[in-house]
C-alpha cells in the first residue's frame, strides 16, 4: 500500500512540474506582448511583477530551459504587496548583471551564479529600512547553529522562511527549501516555487500610473541595493580567496578549480581497508608458503615489474595466483604493505633480503632507501660484505661507498674475519688497486701473506698470481732477500720471477728509468700529499697553504702564515714545514718558523745567521741548506747550513758565483744550484755542492739563461722548469715555457717536452710517478693552474687547479700520518 501511494505522489509531482514549466512558457510569450504596451493590464498571472520595463525586456529574452535553471538555481523572490519597489530592485540588478555578460546572447548558467551569489549570499549590513536590508533579511543567521535559527523562525509549507522580528514581520526572506531526498525532487520543488511566484501576482494587479508613481522610489532603492551588493560582493571575494587557498581551489572569473590535498592518501588508505578486508583483491603472490593478496592496480602504480608484468601479454597477466621466484616471504609482505601505505621499516638482520626483493621488483625508491640504510652500518667487520652484496645486486652507488670505505680502512679491514675468507679473485681486486691507504707497501704484502696462511694448502697455488699484484720493488732490500730463501716462494717459479725482478730495481739504481712498470709505481697513500706554501698574488701576496692529496685529487687551504712572506724557501724535516728568510715589501728577513701540518701550530726556530730573500732551500742527508738569495742590498753567494740535533746555523762553502731566485735541489747525496740572477743577467750556469769535501763545482751549463726557475729532482735526473730572461736594465723578461733534464751521470742536459704556458717562479715538485708545476706567472695572471709530466710518455697532463693563483710558492711534499 505505502509503494503504491509513494507511486501516486511521484507522478502527481511530475505532472505539476511539467504544468508548472507550461505556465512558464506561456508566460514567456504574454510578457513579449506587454512589454510593446506596458501601459495595459496583463492577462497572465506571471505578468504581475510590476510591469518593469526593464525586467520584462529581459525575462522575455529568456528561454525555457533558461526559466528552468533560474528556478533551480534563485530561490524564490520575496513580493511586498504594498509596494512594486522590491520587484523593480530585482529588475535593476538583473538588468547590471545582464550587461555585465555583454557579449552573451544567452542566459547562461554562470551569470545565474554570480546573481545568486550576490544577491543571496550575504548578509546586509545597511539600516532596516533600506530596500536592500529587507531583500538581504533572513541570511543575518547564516553560520549560526541549526539548534538556535529553530528557534526563532518558522517555514511555511512552501520551504518560505519568516523571521519573528517584530521590525522586519512584512518581510519575507528567501531561504533554501526542505532538505529533498532526492536531487531531482529538489529540482522539482524550486521549479514549483518560481511558477508560484510568478501566479501570485495576480493578486497585486498594477497598472502604469502606478508604475511611474514608484519610480523615483524605486531608482533610490536601486542605489541603495547596489552599494550594499558591492560591499558585500567584495568581502564575498575576499572570504573565497581565502577559502580557495586552503582548499587548493583557484578561480578564474566565474570559472572554479578545486584539488583535493589529501586525495591520494584518502585514496590509498581505502585501499588498504579493502585490501586488510581482502575485499576486491584479484591476485595472489606466492612466496614460500605464504600468499599474499594485492590488487593488480596498486602493484602496478608502484613496482614496474608488476606494471609490465600485467600489462603484457604474458601467462601471469590472467593468472589469479603468482609465485615469486627467490623472494623472502617476510620481504615480499613488507613491500606489498608498502605498495599501499608508503611505510617501511629497515632493520639490521632484513636489510638485505628487502633490498634484494625491491631490486627484483624495480622499487628505485625503496632500492635507494635501503642503500643508504647500508652505507650508514658500514664497519670494517662488514664493509666487504656489504661490497659484495651491492655489486651482486647492480647497486652501484652502494658498491662504490663500501668500496672507497673498505681502501680507506684497509689496515683495519684486514684484522677481521671477512677478509679472511674473501676468494682468491677478490683479493685481487682489493691488491691492485692504487687507493689502498697503507703506510707503505710492506702494509698490503704482510696482508697477503695472512691470507694465504689462513687455508695454506688451498691457497699456495694462488699466491704467483696474487704476488703479482704487490709492488715488490718498493719492497725494503732486506725483506726480498728473506723472501729468497722462503720455502713458500722457493719451488713457485712465477714468484722467484717476480723476486730477482726487484732485486734488479734496488741493485741497479740508474736503471731505474728503463725499468718502470705498474709495480714501481706507488700507492696514493705511500706518496704523501703535495703543499703549496704562499707566493705572490693578485693582492700583492698570499699567506694560504693549500694541500693536494692523490685520492681526493683535490686542493683544500689547511693554514695561513703568521704574516706575508715573499721569496722564502720552504723545506721538510720530520714532516714539518720550515719556512725560512723572504721578505714584506722592501724588508728582507732571516727570520725562520716551523709549522706542524697535524697540530696545524706554528712555532719559531733560530733565526739565520743572515737576511735573505730570493734563496733557495733543501735538505741533503739530514741538515738542511740555505743558499744564496738578497739581503737588501746586494747578491748573495753564502751559503748556510741548519743542523736539527744541534738546532743551529753555520756557514759551508760558498758559491763561486752570487745568485738570486735560484732553484736548488739535491741529488746523490750532493746540492745543486741551478740559474738565477747575479745582478748583471740571468745564469744559466750550475754548481754543484759536495758536504763531504765542502766544496763547490761548476757542472753544465743549461741551454738557456733563467731566473726563477723551478728545480726538482725526479726519477733520478734533475729538471729545471720554466723561469724567464731578461737583463738587469730591461723590465721586458721573455718568459720560458723550456723544461730541461740533467743527468748526473753524463753530466749533460737534455730538453725534453715544454710547459703548455709560460711559467715564471713556477713551483716544481714530484709526487708519485709525476712532476707537477704548480702556478706562476705567464706575464699577464698569477696562474692557479697546475700541469704533470709523464717520464714515460714525455708528455705535460693539466691536473687540479689550486684555489688560488699565486707564482713563487714553495711547493713540497709531506707525508701524511
């Protein structure tokens, strides 16, 4: 019975709406009638709204479809009886908001929007007697609690809502209807009210005298109403600014554009509802013994594996159960949770099987998580398994971190039980590389030869090959011979090959330049690192020490000077920097300081026994020597000698001739004085220094004259670099790229392959199998740039500039703690 009767009232409803949306039509028609003759009376109900000309011109421009909406989208007007003002205002505004869509032949949704926006979305905050006020009343509660607007207001049968307040009891407010169960039934209901509305002018019939009697009053109340809709047209924009903002919506006119923040999450946590229900899951993953369901979407969204897996025509595509090949249960589990929640949890004794199940399914992101897990575990108990598990994996960051950790705590790695049990390959690999950071090459030889003792009957016939990767010519003499007589090495032929080969390295000594290989050539770490101390700059002079170490192949500043020196001399006693002499300006100094590269403190030694500048400075055999310079007033050929047991100067023989910026080194337990200035010219002319008979000699001579040349020894041969021409008379100085090599043994000099640029007070130094020249002048720029030379090869390599371009800097080389 209750269907039947629900049944009967739908289509009574229905009826009403399609003879309500007659009435509208009909309506229409009338009012383009009456409005060529406003000045009769209408014969339609729906044409007794004031007889507004202006209003009538617009609504018979209206469609049906146009009446439609309206009616769905306006609540229903509010008609005072005694007055044709209200009806006049609406046509006021509905004619503003018509020509503000000028360009729009039709009325669209949008501009019924923006009426119904502004006419009934606010509260009016004008005087009560104000035309706008009262069209604005019945919204002043908006915002307030249901419990408290119940109170003091009632609906009529219409969804009409009166407010009791006894100065506005003549008005009626539009507000929005019953709650309808059903959209379409609240459409149904606001097409009733608009054909309601529109019949119940029959009962305020007016005619055109009234009309124009009510014109004035209704142009003031038309200003009136437009100030109060402008006011509060604005707050309206400035609250939906606001609300926009912090609901991701963006407007744009009348257009609107909402995104949800939080969408996704919303989404997924469903997700994981249905999934912890196992609600709409449509596969099983199969790991062990343990299935897992998921739906294929979410695995998709997330791993690519799965993605390609169900997207292609392959047989797991359309299978409802999926086994997982070499995949840990528990990880799979962990990453399906994952998929849907985005939360994972990293533990010590499951980090590897999670990483090596998101490395199956292809989740970079969890890859790149569970890597960085890693590399903040490493240890040196750990670190070659954690190397070899990122190399089994394809994780080559991973990899590359534990590697670099295990070289740099090589001496620490060897100590535990990885190591040990590591196979004959991967020792091999750990053996060759020049990253090792050991002391000295002893370090990596004692290393193998703990290895190989740990499974001796196993492992003897991989020690000729693994032998080959120790650098046995840098091997102490003594230590080979032991090796020699060494049952171990006595009956394998590859390792006494490998034995008589240094021992010819240390016997024959100025054949050391034809016999260079990968196994003569030392370990980064065994060479110490290079320092660049001061020199001239662009600001007239630096005070910065700069290091360059081989394994980071970097330049860092590591300390200052205690105050600005120019050409001093720089040598290395027990690690420590002794800077020696220079001069501030035109003040020459003798003054000597050395500096600690550790402690990075300073401390002042004796001074010498005279002032220099533009000396040259090195150690022989123990002492170490001042030579030559300017003292301020004239050239030097003294020559000073610093005892460290005695920690004082003495004098030893002098130069036969006075040189100044000259480049010194030593060579065969003898000093050798190379170029300079003596006053007149440039020398090319070499001196060479004997401690035993304290006594000079002159040597070849090199090709070219040179001043501030850059001298070092190398290889056994002694190279002057670069360095520059000029007489004393003549500013012009021709600046040298030439790069010459003498031979002690020939007592002969040998040009060998030229600097790239020019290089005048260039800084010489070798470092491992290198030379390296550090800055200069060119005759334009202090140079920050650095170069190498390739005995071998005869060739000049641009390395790392240091920080700052700077010529005359003492370069040296310390060895690192």
């Amino acid at each position: 019975m209750g269907k039947a009767e629900s049944t009967m009232e739908q289509d009574t409803h229905s009826s009403k709406v399609e003879q309500d949306a007659d009435t509208a039509l009909e309506s229409r028609h009338c009012l383009k009638g009456c409005s060529q003759a406003h000045n009769q009376q209408p014969k339609h109900s729906s044409c007794a709204l004031g007889m507004d000309p202006e209003l009538l011109k617009l609504l018979q421009e209206l469609k049906l479809s146009d009446l439609i909406i309206l009616s769905a989208w306006i609540p229903t007007f509010a008609l005072n009886s005694s007055s044709a003002s209200p009806a006049r205002d609406r046509g006021v505004l509905i004619r503003r908001e018509r020509e503000r869509a000028a360009g729009k032949k039709e009325f669209d949704v949008k501009q019924i929007l923006r009426l119904r926006w502004r006419w009934f979305s606010h509260p009016s905050q004008g005087s009560a007697g104000s035309g706008g006020c009262h069209q604005q009343e019945g919204y002043e509660h908006r915002g307030t609690p249901v419990q408290n607007r119940l109170k003091s207001h009632s609906r009529d049968r219409n969804g009409l809502k009166k407010n009791s307040s006894p100065v506005h009891h003549n008005i009626l407010a539009p507000v929005p209807g019953p709650t309808p169960l059903h959209p379409r039934s609240m459409h149904s209901w606001q097409q009733h009210s608009l054909v309601e509305q529109l019949r119940s002018g029959e009962n305020s019939p007016k005619n055109c005298a009234q009309h124009n009697s009510h014109k004035e009053e209704s142009a003031k109340a038309a200003q009136e109403l437009q100030m109060v809709t402008e006011q509060n047209a604005d707050e309206s924009a400035e609250r939906l600014s606001s609300t926009s903002s912090s609901l991701g919506m963006s407007t744009n006119g009348s257009d609107e554009y909402f995104q949800s923040t939080n969408h996704a999450e919303q989404t997924f946590r469903k997700m994981e509802n249905y999934l912890q229900q196992k609600q709409l899951c449509d596969v099983l993953l199969i790991a062990g013994d343990q299935k897992i369901p998921a739906h294929r979407l979410v695995l998709s969204a997330v791993s690519d594996y799965f993605a390609a897996m169900f997207t292609s025509d392959v047989r797991e595509a359309k299978q409802e159960e999926i086994k997982m090949e070499g995949v840990e249960p528990e990880a799979l589990k962990a990453l399906v949770h994952y998929a849907y929640t985005g939360i994972l949890e990293l533990k010590e004794d499951t980090i590897e099987s999670l990483l090596a199940a998101a490395c199956l399914l292809q989740l970079s992101q969890v890859i790149e998580v569970c890597c960085n897990f890693l590399m903040k575990q490493l240890h040196p108990s750990n670190c070659l398994g954690i190397r070899s598990f990122g190399d089994a994996q394809g994780c080559t960051e991973l990899l590359k971190v534990a590697h670099t950790y295990t070289m740099e705590h090589f001496i620490e790695v060897i100590k535990n039980q990885e190591f040990l049990l590591l196979p004959a390959n991967e020792i091999a690999k750990l053996l060759s590389s020049d990253d090792i950071n050991v002391p000295d090459e002893e370090a990596i030889f004692q290393a193998l030869m703990m290895w190989v003792r740990h499974d001796l009957q196993n492992r003897q016939r991989d020690l000729g090959m693994l032998l080959s990767f120790i650098r046995l010519p840098l091997l102490p003499p003594q230590l080979l011979a032991d090796l020699e007589n060494s049952p171990m090495f006595a009956d394998d032929l590859e390792c006494q090959k490998l034995l008589m080969e240094a021992m010819k390295y240390h016997l024959l000594p100025e054949r050391r330049s034809m016999m260079q290989s990968p196994r003569t050539k030392p370990r980064k770490s065994t060479v110490g690192a290079l320092y660049a101390v001061g020199g001239m700059d662009a600001t007239k002079g630096t005070t910065t020490i700069e290091k360059y170490d081989l394994r980071t192949n970097s330049w860092i500043q590591i300390g200052t000077m205690n105050g600005r020196r120019l050409q001093f001399g720089v040598a290395v006693i027990d690690n420590k920097l002794y800077i020696v002499g220079g001069r501030d300006g035109l003040k020459t100094s003798n003054i000597v300081e050395c500096f600690n590269p550790v402690t990075k403190a300073w401390t002042v030694m004796p001074p010498m026994s005279t002032h220099r500048h533009g000396l040259g400075v090195a150690m022989l055999e123990g002492p170490m020597y001042a030579v030559g310079g300017h003292d301020g007033w004239s050239y030097l050929n003294t020559v000073e000698r610093w005892d460290p047991q005695a920690r004082q100067w003495n004098y030893v023989a002098s130069m036969s001739t006075p040189r100044s910026t000259v480049g010194v080194a030593a060579l065969n337990s003898k000093l050798y004085a190379v170029g300079g200035r003596d006053g007149s010219s440039c020398l090319k002319s070499m001196e060479c220094f004997d401690p035993h008979t304290n006594k000079w000699s002159l040597c070849a001579s090199m090709s070219k004259r040179r001043g501030g040349v850059g001298v070092a020894t190398y290889n056994g041969f002694l190279y002057a670099v670069g360095g520059h021409d000029a007489p004393a008379s003549n500013h012009c100085s021709r600046l040298s790229d030439c790069v010459e090599r003498y031979d002690p043994k020939t007592d002969a000099w040998t040009t060998v392959a030229p600097l790239s640029v020019p290089r005048d007070a260039v800084g010489i130094c070798p470092l491992g199998d290198r030379l390296y020249a550090v800055g200069g002048y060119d005759g334009h720029s202090y140079l920050d740039t650095v170069e190498s030379y390739d005995a071998q090869n005869n060739e000049w390599t641009e390395e790392v500039p240091v920080n700052i371009g700077r010529a005359g800097a003492c370069v040296v080389v310390v060895k690192l703690p």
